[in-house]
C-alpha cells in the first residue's frame, strides 16, 4: 500500500515537472490556449453569476440576525465585502469550477486515454502533453482569478440589494463601507489563491484523465477523482494560505 | 478565422477585459480608501495606552477620515508611539497643540485615532512631530463604573423594598399616614381647622382692606399725617420732644440704677447702714441711748423750768402769751 502511495506521488511529483518544463519551451499553443479559455471562462459565466448572486443574497440574509443583536447592521457591507474577497469567493468559484471544469478535463482526457487518441498524437509530430495538458492548466489559472473578481463583484450586489432592502443603504454608502476593511493584502492573496486554486484544479484533472486506464470505467473515475482531489486539496490550500496570509497581516 | 470564433474570442476578451477591469477598480477603491496612492505625510502621537489599536486603523479629525495608522511601537520609556499617516490636505488643519486619543469607531467598532483641538495662532504642525496623546475612558472603566451603579441601585432598591412593606404594614409615619383611620379623621379634622382658619384669614384680611380704605380717607388722621406737612412737622417736634424727655428719663433711669447700686454695695455709707447687722445693731443701741438721754433730758428740762434761775423766764413767756391769746380773743369779739 505504501508503495503504491510512494509511486503515484513521485508520478505526480513527475508530472507536474513535466508541466513546467514543457510549458516553458516553445512553441506554444496559444489558440488552444485561448479556446480553453473560452470554454472554462465564457461557459462558466452562467453559473459563477447566479451563484454568486445567490451566495451574497444568503450570506446577507444570514448576517442580519447575528449583527441585528448588537445593533451593527450597518456592519453588514463590509462584512460580506470581507467574507467574499478573502474566502467565499475564491472558494465557491474553485468549488464549482472543479465540479464543472474539472469533471470535464477528467473525462475529455480519460477518454482520450482509453481511446489511444493520445497515442496517436504522440505518434505524430503533436506533443500532446503541450497541447492537452498545458494549455488547460495554463487557461483554467488564468480564467480562475477572472471569475473570482467576477463572483465577488456580483455577490457584492446581490448584498447591496438586500442590504439596500433592509436598511435602505444608498450604493455609494455600501461601496464606502464594503470596500473601507478590505486591505490590498485581501485583494492580492485571494488572487493569489484563485490562481493556485486553478493551478490545482488543472493538474489534477489533467493527471487524472491523462493517466486514466481501464477502459470507459476508468474514464468515469478519472472524472470522479479528478472533481474529488482538486476540492481536497483546495480546502487543504486554503487553510496554508490563510494561516501564511494572516502571519503577514 | 471564421465570423464565429471572431466572436468568441471577442467574447472572451470582453470577459477577461471585464474581469481585469474589476480587479483594478477594486485595487484602486481599497488604494484611495487608504489613501495609498496620494501624497501624505507622517506625524506621531504618545499614549500611555495603546488599547489594541493596530496599523490600518483610521485616523480622524473632527469626525472626518484623514488618514490611517502606519505603525504601533513601544519606545524607551514604555510609551506607545503611534506613526500616522496624514493626507497633505487635512495635514494643514493640523495645529503643534492639537491632541490625540484612542477612540472607537461606533460602540463596538475598531480602535481609531481621533485627532482634536488645536489653535491657528500655535502654528501648523511639522512633519514627523510628536503630537501628545491623552487617555479616554476605555469600556472596561465604563462597565466598572456601570458595575458600582448597579450595586448601589441594588441596595437603593432593597431599602425601596423595606420602606413599602413598612408602608403597606402601617408602620413608620408614612405607613401610619396612609393606614390609620384615627390619624385620616385627625387630618381631616386639622384640614377642617385649616379651612376655617383660612375663613378667618379671609376675613381679616376684609377688614384690613377696609382700614387701609380708611387709612387713604383725606379726612382721616393717619392720611393727614402721611399727606399734612404741618401735622407731619408738629409730629416731628412732638416726638423729638419725646425722644428727648425720654433721654432724660433714661439719665434719670442711670442715675437711679447707680444710686441703687450704692445702695446695694457694702462699700458705701448707705449700702453699709441697709446691709451691715453690726451696725444695724449699733443703730439699735445708739437709738436706745437716744431714747433714754431724750427722756432723761425731758425730765432735765422739766427740773430746770422749775429752777429758781430759769423760773422767772418761763413764766414771763407764759404770762406773755396768755396776753396775746387775750387779745386775740378781743379782737375776735
């Protein structure tokens, strides 16, 4: 069993180097750098949206209460402002991007596996490693921070219409208080997370689906781990980032 | 590239232009909010008592944000210094004795530096000076405060509590007053007595009303002495008069209580003939050889009318006024 363990880490622990180092030599795939691009940013946009519409509207709703006993809903914008910058929204969105992107990668790549399509590229002159796997990870870390700033935004004004509801708060009186806590340190860390977020999620579907064997039951486990581990190790991701973050505060 | 991807990847550039677009408006309201990217300037302030206030804090000076708390240490002699952050406008409001204390913003809120007071003709304060801070009532002097007013309405209420069960028992004057039949008949009595004491009052007061009437009367005594000059200067004389002869009285009063003193003291030849038994019996004995020597003296005298050398004289006088009754008695016929 340890072995086994032993193994697919240093497979991981190689797969991610070859990542590196095949991302950094040309030539390199821009147009299906920015096809995947479009399909993880542009396709998530719906479901980013209302979720984080929805997540500012709750999160509000839930607040009032607690904050109502001390008499401190005015604290209600900078609170949620607060929760969604530094976790709600880097989370949420790695979440959902892991279920919808990542299943995807997982599958599309496992597939592609089981199908020897990969192997036939590798037959060509096509490095599919540089054209499947690179151009995924590089395009889901650079989509990630985009739909975070995204979710933020819209759960701030999913908040400010509840907020503006209940208390009647005027939208420069929101923006005043939502963005009075926030520090350039909450801004820059949950990109920082978004982007590690993504990194995360990328590889591990990728590695999922690139290394899936067994046919068409290993492409559904290739999905399935590939959703499962990236939402794993974003929670363990947050909890180093959080606690480095909060040293530096 | 057909129209179709044309699109997309407009789409998507849109999308990620968007998204960068938000990041940075973000980054410039937090920028602004903390004034990071406008020119300030720094200045520190002194407390005793840092009160957990951190780096980010806001400064604020007549309720007004002006800035944010750059650093929070300790210097040499224990004391907080406290390195603020000033935006170059507001700075100018600051004057060398303008005053500093740690304050909240909102009753539960974080910890903020109000900056206060200060006078134009001190001058404008300098980059990098040290601005003296004082130290306000935190909450826990608050609560403690609170705490001792509660113990203090506690007993206040427990004493509360004594003195109504006292009442409602009919002990104590209050309970009495309130419980006691006898004591309400009394005090309606005593109202009662009241009431008619105000009748009279009323009353008399018709009569004084009248003799002030009549007082105003022109033809009264009192109005001729208040309005008459003549009666008012024969007044005056009058009593003049009297307060001289009641001077002379009062001499006359002096004399007599001196003379009287005299009289009482043994020192005086009265005061020791009215006080003195020695010579009261002295008296006594002098007034009874008195009595004797006058009676032996009578018989004396008698004896001596009788002598042949004063005999001829006494009843020549004898004989002469035998004549003159004589006459007397002719003249009266």
């Amino acid at each position: 069993m340890w072995r086994a363990i032993f193994l697919r880490l240093y497979a991981v622990a190689a797969f991610v180097t070859r990542w590196f180092r095949v991302a950094l030599k040309p030539p390199y795939e821009w147009r299906e750098v920015v096809r995947q691009c479009r399909e993880i940013g542009l396709r998530s946009i719906g479901i980013i949206t209302l979720t984080g519409f929805i997540t500012g509207i709750v999160f509000t709703k839930q607040s009032r209460p607690s904050l109502a006993d001390f008499g401190a809903t005015s604290w209600l914008p900078s609170l949620v402002s607060l929760a969604l910058v530094r976790a709600l929204a880097p989370l949420i969105t790695s979440l959902i991007i892991a279920g919808k992107v990542g299943s995807n990668m997982g599958a599309e790549l496992g597939s592609m596996r089981v199908t020897e399509q990969i192997d036939a590229m590798e037959v060509s002159s096509v490095n599919p490693f540089k054209f499947l796997v690179v151009t995924r990870v590089v395009a889901i870390s650079l989509m990630l921070p985009v739909l975070v700033t995204f979710m933020a935004f819209v759960g701030l004004a999913g908040s400010f219409l509840n907020v503006h509801q209940n208390e009647q708060t005027s939208l420069e009186a929101f923006i005043e208080d939502a963005f009075g806590r926030i520090s350039f340190l909450d801004l820059f860390s949950s990109a920082f997370k978004s982007l590690v977020y993504g990194f995360t999620i990328g590889m591990t579907s990728c590695y999922m689906g690139y290394t899936a064997e067994q046919g068409t039951v290993g492409v559904g486990k290739a999905a399935n781990s590939a959703v499962v581990v990236s939402m794993f190790l974003i929670f363990v991701e947050e909890i180093l980032i959080v606690q480095v973050v909060n040293a530096m505060r | 590239m057909t129209m179709r991807e044309n699109t997309r990847h407009l789409l998507l550039g849109i999308f990620v232009a968007v998204g960068a677009g938000l990041f940075i408006l973000a980054v410039l309201t937090v920028g602004s909010r903390q004034q990071s990217f406008a020119r300030t300037v720094r200045i520190r302030v002194l407390f005793d008592d840092a009160q957990g206030l951190q780096p980010g804090n806001n400064v604020w000076l007549s309720g007004v944000k002006i800035g944010t708390v750059k650093r929070v240490s300790l210097d040499e002699n224990n004391r907080v210094e406290v390195l603020l952050s000033i935006g170059r406008d507001p700075f100018s409001h600051i004057y060398r004795d303008t005053r500093g204390k740690i304050g909240t913003d909102g009753f539960i809120g974080n910890r903020i530096v109000i900056l206060y007071g200060g006078t134009k003709t001190t001058g404008r304060v300098a980059e990098m000076a040290v601005l003296t801070g004082e130290q306000t009532v935190r909450t826990e002097d608050m609560l403690a405060t609170l705490q001792a007013n509660n113990k203090n309405l506690l007993v206040i209420t427990g004493e509360l509590k004594v003195i109504a069960q006292k009442i409602n028992t009919g002990r104590g004057t209050l309970g009495v007053l309130l419980n006691d039949e006898r004591m309400a008949g009394q005090l309606r009595r005593t109202v009662g007595g009241l009431h008619s004491a105000a009748e009279r009052a009323e009353e008399l007061t018709e009569k004084l009303d009248v003799f002030a009437g009549s007082l105003n009367d022109s033809a009264g005594l009192v109005h001729r002495a208040f309005t008459d000059t003549l009666v008012f200067q024969q007044l005056q004389e009058t009593l003049e008069g009297l307060r001289t002869a009641s001077g002379r009285v009062a001499e006359a009063a002096a004399d007599i209580r001196q003379g009287t003193e005299g009289l009482k003291s043994d020192r005086t030849p009265a005061g020791v003939l009215l006080h003195s038994e020695e010579v009261a019996d002295d008296l006594r004995v002098t007034m009874e050889h008195l009595r004797t020597s006058s009676q032996k003296l009578d018989e004396d005298l008698e004896a001596l009318q009788h002598n042949f050398l004063l005999r001829g004289f006494f009843r020549k006088r004898e004989k002469a006024r035998k004549d003159s009754m004589a006459k007397s008695a002719g003249r009266l016929r």
